[in-house]
C-alpha cells in the first residue's frame, strides 16, 4: 500500500500528466525500442506511426494518476487493457522494463521539475499499478488456458477458406494445425493473428474481430485492406493476407479476447449499426440473437461507401428473409448507378428517430468519426450511456468532441 504522502504528491502531478503526458509516451516509446528492439514483435507498429498507442497510454497513465488512491474505480479501463495485453502475450518481465522506462522519460520531459521526492512517488505508484495489471493478466491468462480447447500464448492455425467479401473486405476461415477442439468465444470478441512476413525483421501482430456467431470448428475473421494513405502507410498484416495468404498458409493465433461483447441475457429490442468492416462484431452478435432468442426485436443498420465495398449484403439480406424480428437497413455514401438503399449519404438523427426504439439496447463499430456521430444522436434520442456500447479497432480512445 502506498503512504499518504506518496500519494499526495502522485496526485499532484497530475494536471502536469494531462499537459505533457503524450510528449512523455512519446519519448517513452522511442526510448523503449531503442533499447529493446525486441519489443517490436509485440507492437503495432503502424499505431506507434500514426501515434495513436502514445495516446492510448498517456490516458491510461494519467487515469491511474488520477485514481491511485482507489485503482479499483479504474478496474474496468485495466481489465479492457489487460485483455489486449494477454491476447499480445504481454508477460510479467516486460513490466519492469517498461516502468524503468516510463520513469527515465518523466524525467527528460519534466527536467528539474521531476524532483527526487516525485520520482521516488512514481516508482512506488507504478509498482502497485504494474502489480494491479500483472494479477489481473494472469487470471486472463489461465482462464484462456484451462477454458474447453483453450491455450496460452500462440498456436498454429491454417488457412481453410479464403471469401472475397467486398472490394477491400476478404474472410478468412482458421483451423487448427493440431486438428482439436478451439475455444470458445462470445459475440464481439477477437482473435490475434500474429505473422512474419517475408523481408519483414519482426513479426507483425494484429486483433481480428470474429465475424460469425461462436459454435463452428473454426474461427472467422474478415479483414480489410489498409492500402497506404495520406499520413498512414499500408497495413503490413492486412495486405499480407489478403495478397500472400491463401489455403494452407499457416497462421498463430492467441485464443479469443475482448470486452466488447454482446449481453445475451437482455431481453430489450437490439440495434446494430455498423460502418464499413465495423460489421464484423455487428454480423456476430446478429447471428447470436438470432439463433438463441428467435422473439427479440432486431434493427441492423450497415454504412458503406457503395455496393463494392459492402460486404455480406446478400448473407444479411437472407438472414432478414428467414427471421420476421430482424429488420435490416443500407445506407450508402456514393451510391452507384442503380444500387438500391434506405438513404444516400450519412446516418443522421431523424433517420435514427425513424427506426430506433429508444429503449434498445445499442451495439455499434466503425471508423471513429462515424461512431462519434452514431454516439451524439443516439444520446439525442435519449439513450442513456449503460445502454450504449461501442468498440475501437486499435488503442481505446475516445468519442467526445
């Protein structure tokens, strides 16, 4: 436990922490792999590119800052992250390697500011924190071990089926190489698969969405093409398996992880909106409703830019066809040329009036600008927050303006 003075003084950092706390991850990061290139086979490497795992942390530091006299209002953010770290085998002996760090780059940051009474306060925060993180991790870890099929650490998968989905959306179905049973998942959760391509001096590790509802001997994931943009280069993984992948590629795999999952024991009407390859827990959870509770009232709303890059158009089409509870909708950014949709351009609010009953439960994924706008109308339409519930792809971060 920490004294009542150290916890004084880490409190008292803390609007420092919320001015420089991206400078000081920033300089953590490059000092981290600088001196443990080796670290580089466990980070997303095009996140650190685009500084999105910089932010990521510095708000995890600065929540712990805030909350080190009551770390377990913070449990849920540290469960959400150590169910990342697990899937990524983050292990305990990285923890000290990343705290001498972390402690070196406070101190070039803040300079003469980071005194000697601050910094002897953080080195006996971050050990209780790293300890917090470190318990819940292994608890993570053997329940993924001990679970029906389960594992700990990678496994080898190979490619059984490759199905072009869209113009830049490609499925992939995984089987394991030792032939056995898998684990389990629920709807919403994440596989991560972890490659060396060729040329590439490390390996490359990605979070998959599972894209079909749990219960088959394989797994699912149905991944985009990043193609290099402005400011954004080409997604090493994504490009690999969509160009050098094919039936018989093997593949490893931590077992399933996430917090993002679907609450089957709701009984409230469901709304699904989903944006671009946002559909893939959307189409999971959907599937899920469907077969375990045939009387609950389902609306799945799908944005894409056109018909070429809407993918599972016909699948959901079917799946409406077959069930009367589930009504399902298009919105089409560009629509091309006689493609059909329930509206042209964005998602809005009177749209959602239209067709949303306000005591639904909510589930919705996509880009960040579309779930910041799927969030604001939804709080219009007075949808409280317990009710609404959304998930990056990457890092945690935020939806307010």
């Amino acid at each position: 436990m920490l004294d009542s003075h150290t916890i004084e003084t880490i409190k008292s950092t803390v609007p420092v922490l919320k001015v420089h706390g991206k400078t000081i991850t920033t300089v953590f990061y490059k000092k981290l792999f600088r001196h443990h290139p080796e670290l580089l086979n466990i980070f997303n490497h095009a996140n650190q590119h685009q500084g999105k795992q910089p932010t990521a942390l510095a708000e995890a530091v600065y929540a712990a800052a805030a909350n080190i006299d009551r770390l377990e209002d913070i449990l849920p953010v540290v469960k959400q992250i150590g169910e990342k770290h697990r899937a990524l085998n983050v292990l305990p002996e990285h923890y000290p390697i990343v705290g001498e760090t972390l402690l070196a780059a406070i101190k070039d940051v803040l300079g003469d500011a980071a005194t000697p009474e601050i910094m002897d306060a953080w080195s006996k925060a971050y050990q209780i924190i790293a300890d917090v993180f470190i318990r819940v991790e292994e608890d993570m870890y053997s329940k993924a071990e001990t679970a029906a099929g389960g594992w700990r650490g990678y496994r080898r998968f190979i490619i059984d089926r490759k199905v072009e989905e869209s113009c830049v959306i490609t499925s992939f179905y995984l089987k394991p190489e030792d032939g056995q049973r898998i684990s389990p998942y629920e709807p919403g959760q994440y596989i991560t698969v972890r490659v060396k391509p060729e040329g590439e001096e490390y390996t490359h590790i990605r979070h998959y969405t599972l894209s079909e509802a749990p219960g088959q001997p394989y797994y699912k994931i149905s991944v985009k093409r990043e193609d290099a943009a402005e400011n954004k280069p080409a997604g090493i993984v994504s490009c690999w398996l969509h160009t050098h992948a094919e039936p018989g590629t093997s593949v490893e795999l931590s077992a399933p992880a996430g917090s993002f999952t679907l609450d089957q024991t709701s009984e409230r009407p469901l709304v699904l909106i989903s944006g671009g390859v946002g559909l893939t827990p959307m189409v999971s959870m959907l599937e899920a409703t469907l077969a375990a509770q045939p009387e609950r009232s389902v609306t799945y709303i799908h944005a894409a830019i056109d018909g070429d890059h809407h993918a599972m158009k016909e699948h959901i089409e079917a799946l409406a066809a077959a069930h009367k509870q589930l009504k399902s909708y298009i919105i089409y950014e560009r629509p091309q040329e006689g493609e059909i949709c329930d509206k042209t351009g964005y998602i809005d609010l009177a749209f959602l009036q239209a067709i949303v009953d306000p005591k639904s439960d909510c589930y919705f994924c996509g880009p960040v600008p579309f779930m910041s706008s799927v969030q604001r109308h939804l709080t219009a339409l007075g949808l409280p927050s317990e009710r609404t519930h959304y998930e990056f792809f990457g890092p945690m971060g935020s939806l307010e303006a």
